[in-house]
C-alpha cells in the first residue's frame, strides 16, 4: 500500500491529465463551432450572391419586355397610319375609276375650267412609285418617288410622295435618312394633309433613335398645331404611355 507522500503526485498527475482532457475537449468544440459559423457565413455569400444575379436577371427581363411592349405598340400605330393611308388612296382611286365611267357630254360653245391635281386623281407616276412601295420594293419605290418630285415638284402629290419616301427608309431601318425626310415634309410642306403623319413617323423614327426628349417635342407639336388630327390622337397615347 503507497504512503501518503506517494499518493499525492499520483494525485497531480491524475488532475494534470483530467485538465488537459477538459482542455482538449474545449479546443475541439470551439473548432467544430467556429467551422460552423464559416460555413454558414460562406452559405449566406452564396445565396446573396444567387439573389443578386436573380434579381438582375429579373431586371433584364423586365427591360426586355418594356421593349417589346415599345415595339409592338409602335407596330400598331404604323398599321394604323398605313391602313388610313391603304383607305385614302383607295378612295381616290375609287374616284378615278368613277370619272372615268361618267359619260361624257358634249356642249357646244361651252368650255369647262380645267381639273386640279387632286380632282383627276394621283397621276400615273405617283401610282407607279406607290405600287413598287406596296411590293416591298424600297430601294425602287425611293428612286420612283423622287423621280416623279424631280418632275412635278408643285404637284399636289408631292408631299405624298416625299413621305413615302420617308416611310422606305423607315422600312430600311434607315432612320438617319427616314428622320430627315419626315422633317423635310413638315416643313416644307406645313399646310399638306401629310405634315402631321410626317411629324408622327419623325417621332416614331426619334424613339427608335433612342432620341426620347426629341420626340416628346414632336408628339407635342403635333397635339398643338394639329390638333383635331388622327396624329393627335396617337401622339397624346405615345405621350401618355411614357
């Protein structure tokens, strides 16, 4: 049996070793605790970083979609502008075709004054111009139009004719161009019945152009200077739309 003074650094040892267990044992907790923690701040990074792309993506998309919506209203308004112009020309053909079916009666010693332009209907170059713009044919149609402007530059038509013009490049994608023959139509021509559809399609072209302050004036001026027009009507939409 051990004396007492063998038991007590058996004593120290065995408290020694207890401590250095209890220590070990701390050391190894705060280490799975502090991994812990790192994953979890290393997963909080991922999914912030997950949210940040999401939402990007979610703006892209949105911004996409305001696109198109842009498109497909300005889509509208050129179907639109075109159906008004398909209804008159198609008038004025009506009306040709009806003068010419009139029978003709012939007085004697009386002489009748002579027809306008605009009561004998689009002559036969104009409709010639517009036939090639109607087949897609662009580049045709442009050099048609401007032929027939060379020729007959106090014609009634003329102004028609410059805005087909126009209405090529923008069916080009040539906006530079369609923009600077739509604002050659409004002004040199402000009384034609085409000076307001000009200045709606150089809004149009400007918005396209991404010329948003430009354009807003334009839709402006023609709510001012034209008021009672069907290119009023789409310009105050255009405007409430922004």
């Amino acid at each position: 049996m051990p004396s007492g003074s063998q038991i007590v650094p058996y004593l120290f040892l065995s408290l020694f070793l207890s401590g250095c267990a209890a220590n070990d044992l701390m050391i190894k907790r705060q280490a799975e605790s502090e991994a812990k923690i790192e994953f979890l701040i290393q997963t909080s990074k991922k999914v912030e970083q997950r949210h940040t792309q999401f939402a990007g993506l979610l703006q892209v998309q949105d911004e996409r979609l305001q696109a198109v919506a842009v498109e497909i209203k300005q889509l509208k308004d050129e179907n639109n502008l075109m159906r008004t112009s398909r209804d008159e020309l198609s008038a004025k053909v009506a009306s040709l075709a009806a003068h010419s079916q009139t029978p003709k009666v012939e007085i004697v010693n009386q002489l009748s004054p002579p027809k306008t332009a605009k009561e004998s209907g689009p002559p036969a170059e104009y409709l010639k111009a517009f036939g090639l713009y109607s087949a897609n044919n662009f580049p045709s149609a442009i050099e048609s139009f401007e032929s027939f402007i060379k020729i007959n530059p106090q014609s009634d038509y003329a102004p028609n004719a410059l805005y087909w013009v126009g209405e090529c490049h923008y069916s080009l994608s040539d906006l530079p161009r369609a923009k600077e023959t739509f604002l050659k139509v409004a002004d040199n021509y402000p009384k034609s019945s085409k000076a307001p559809d000009a200045l709606l399609k150089l809004g149009f072209t400007l918005s396209a152009l991404k010329e948003k302050e430009r354009a807003t004036g334009i839709f402006e001026r023609i709510i001012t200077e034209f008021p009672s027009s069907s290119a009023a009507i789409k310009a105050r939409e255009r405007l409430s739309a922004h």
